[in-house]
C-alpha cells in the first residue's frame, strides 16, 4: 500500500563518540504529507544535516526509525535512493566536466541508457536555463550557475521526493530568487521538498509547514503565518546608544509585554498585541526615566522573530549581516578620525 507521507521519522537518535559523546539528534521525529514543501529551520549544530542525512540513507541513525515514501531507510536503502534526490550545502558537480556530461554521467550512474542521458541532460539543460553554457566546463560556472546544474543532476531520475540542505546558500539574490521559482515550478508539478535553510525569507516564501529544531529535538511546528502569529500582532522594536542602556530600557519596559522582552545588541524587541499603544507607554516610560532611545520602530512579526524567541539565537545569516554591518561602521569611524 502507497504511504501517505513523504517522510515518517519517529524518535531518532544519533550519537556520535568524538571523544565524548555528541548527541545531534535526540528523539526527533518528522512526518511530511506529499506534495508540500517542508521547511527544517534551526541554529548552526541542530540536527537539520544530520536528519537530512540519515533520511537520505548517508547515515544510520542510532535509534529510531524512518521511512521514505513507505520504504525502510535502514532495510530498503537502495530503493530509497532510487526515489529520492538529494542537492547538499555545496555543489557536488566535476568542475573539470561540462554541465552536460555531468548530466549525463549521473544519468548513466542511475542505469539510463547512453541516448536517455543525452536525451535527459538537454532536457534539464533547457530547464534551468543553462543550455547556452551546456558544453563548458563548470569551473567556469558562476557560483548561482553551478547551483542550478547541482540541482539539475539531482532531477535526472525525477524522484517523488527531493532532499534540500541549504540550497541558495553564499548565492546573489537574483540567483536565489531564480533557485526558488524553479522549486516553486518543481513543487507544482508534484514534488516534494524537505528544505533546510538560514535564510527566513525563503522558508517563509516556499514552505507550506515548518518544524524548528535545536539541539536535536522539535520545539517548534507549524505553518509560517500560525508561527508568527504565536509571537503576537507586532512587534516593537526600541534601538540604543549602547549595550548598557539597552539593558537599563529592558529593564524600564519589561513589565510593558506579557513576554519576556528579547535584547540583541543595543536593540529591544517586544512582541505586543497593539504595538501603536506599547509603542507610546514605552517613549513615556524612557521619558520618565530620562532614558532616549536612538529609534524606535512597529511592524509585523517575521520568521527572524520567531527563531529568535524560540533558539534565543539569529540565524548565520542575520549574525553575518550584523557583523558586516558593523565593520562597515568601524571603518566609517577610523575614515573621519
């Protein structure tokens, strides 16, 4: 009998003995309907690799158990690879090969015959747009260009179910955007798409359900609009001169929010259900304290919000950003000194 779900993972566990033991995944468990994208989002070190590897039969779990599309990941591993396509953080292709013999040799690698690779690598070539680069070698491919070919060798033998960690990572934002309209065409077409990624914007644009993890176990599941909505209508936002005066506004205006206030930097956050209200006790409760903010800001939850409330951490991509940022200022200061 056909399975319902794409994935069905139940209480997995994985040890890993590096001198002292490493528990990455601590009972997690994972069930994906077909024909959605499932977004697994959480801090550097959660779990997302190493669940996304032992679903794709890289590793064995240590306890547990999971299948793919009704078929045992430990006891059917071989049928599980042949349904399932896998794109990793970081393009797998020969550089030293053209995009089409790439195709074509993981075509021949899945017992396609030598004119049904040919015939599958133009397909795909075409598809993503890389047919006019088809006969160089990939190490003459932008990093977005190598990307898509990664992509497209995951599709050769057009799996149910396709497998991708951090798919847009280190690409432009054009590439990125052109990476998500062909999962988005993927996914219309039937597919189904287990996504781990840093980038909040791209979990909330292309998946139907999310579950967040850290430190190998859910704490968090369900669609981006009911994850945000948890956090509360708005979301105020109170920026500093300093770490220290933003602990002492902290302080000023906990008792403002229900939740507990979240300090990043110089910057206080808090999610309110009437931020345009919150917003005005809290200038009036700085006022009284003669406290001045450097901003102040309202706007609706995002997915940041809520990794953020839920890890206690930003993503690798807000951390990177704010470093950027950052330097970008501290050579600003030298430059006028």
């Amino acid at each position: 009998m056909t399975s319902e779900l794409a994935i069905d993972a139940r209480d997995l566990v994985k040890v890993f003995n590096r001198g002292s033991s490493v528990r990455a995944l601590d009972g997690f468990s994972l069930q994906v309907p077909r024909g959605i994208v499932m977004g697994l989002l959480g801090p550097n070190g959660s779990g997302k690799t190493t669940a996304v590897r032992i679903l794709s039969t890289i590793l064995s779990p240590t306890s547990g158990s999971a299948s793919i599309l009704g078929l045992d990941v430990a006891k059917q591993a071989d049928a599980v690879r042949r349904t399932i396509g896998l794109a990793g953080q970081y393009a797998t292709v020969d550089e030293n090969l053209t995009g089409r013999e790439n195709i074509r040799m993981v075509g021949q690698l899945t017992h396609m015959s030598k004119a049904g690779a040919a015939s599958k690598a133009d397909e795909l070539l075409e598809r993503f747009s890389l047919t006019d680069a088809g006969n160089r070698p990939v190490k003459t491919y932008s990093g977005g260009m190598r990307r898509r070919l990664d992509l497209a060798a995951s599709l050769v033998a057009a799996p149910p179910l396709l497998f991708l960690d951090e798919p847009t990572t280190g690409l432009d934002p054009q590439s990125r955007n052109d990476l998500w309209e062909i999962i988005e065409q993927l996914v219309t077409e039937g597919t189904t798409v287990l996504l781990t990624t840093q980038y909040l914007e791209e979990a909330d644009r292309l998946a139907d359900d999310i579950v967040v993890i850290d430190h190998g176990r859910e704490i968090a599941h369900g669609t981006p609009a009911v994850l945000k909505a948890q956090l509360g209508t708005t979301v105020v936002e109170v920026s500093f001169a300093d770490h220290a005066a933003a602990d002492r506004g902290l302080e000023l205006i906990r008792s403002l929010t229900e939740k507990e206030p979240i300090r990043e930097g110089s910057m206080v956050e808090l999610t309110v259900e009437n931020g345009p209200r919150v917003a005005a006790d809290v200038l009036r409760a700085l006022d009284a304290a003669q406290l001045e903010p450097l901003g102040l800001a309202i706007r609706e939850p995002s997915l940041d919000d809520v990794f953020l409330s839920l890890t206690g951490r930003r993503t690798a991509e807000e951390v990177a950003a704010d470093e950027s940022t950052s330097k970008k200022r501290r050579r600003g200061d030298k430059e006028s000194q």
